[in-house]
C-alpha cells in the first residue's frame, strides 16, 4: 500500500523552524518501519517542502505555503491506499484522516496496526 503519514507539522511549534524540523522527524521515524512491512510511505512535507523552496515562501503560512502544503497532503490522498495518522494536535492530518474516510481508506492509528503486505519478503 502506498501510507500517507499525517501527524503534526507545524502544529503547536509557533512557526519555530527548529519544532517544525523535529515534528518532520517524528513523521519520517514511522517511514522505515512502513516500508519494512512492505509498503510505500509517503509524507506531504517530502513533496510539499521543495515546491515551497521553488515558489519562493518564505515563511510558514505566507501565500505560497498556503498554496501547496495542505493541497499536496490531498493530492496525494487521491493515490494512496491508507493512512497512519500519528499523535499530536494537527488541524491538517484531522483533514486528512477526514478526506481518507470520505474515499474509504482505511486509517490506522498505531505502526502496529499496519498489516505486513501480502506477498511481500524481507
């Protein structure tokens, strides 16, 4: 399956870039483990961070930030098979657990939940 890890981001970091790095950690600590289940994780952040950059943003919530974050996170919804929506406030993984449900996408809410993906070996 191809996982969109939803958690915070900038959620309770008052835009300090130091909180928002270590939020992005605590998302990209749960892609190995995915992927050694034999699934495809992916975060928004791993898409939406460089178009920032080539947008020219400049901030957290400046026009471009507003233009791509979130729509990347949906976008990639329209591709992905489930959800592991991590711990902690965050208006934008509510969002996106919230439009998984609407297409039917299973959400899981701890690593452990995730199922080993058939036909698949280490």
């Amino acid at each position: 399956m191809l996982i969109l890890i939803a958690g915070p981001y900038r959620s309770g970091t008052n835009d300090d870039p130091r909180l928002m790095h270590e939020n992005l950690q605590r998302l990209e600590a749960a892609a190995l483990p995915l992927f050694r289940l034999g699934h495809i994780p992916v975060i928004g952040e791993w898409v939406a961070l460089p178009l920032l950059k080539q947008a020219g943003s400049t901030r957290p919530g400046d026009a471009a930030y507003e233009e791509i974050l979130y729509p990347v996170a949906h976008r990639l919804l329209l591709k992905c098979d489930a959800v592991l929506r991590l711990e902690g406030a965050s208006k934008g993984a509510d969002e996106d657990v919230l439009i998984a449900k609407e297409r039917g996408l299973q959400v899981y809410y701890k690593l452990e939940e995730v199922p080993r993906a058939e036909n698949f070996s280490s």
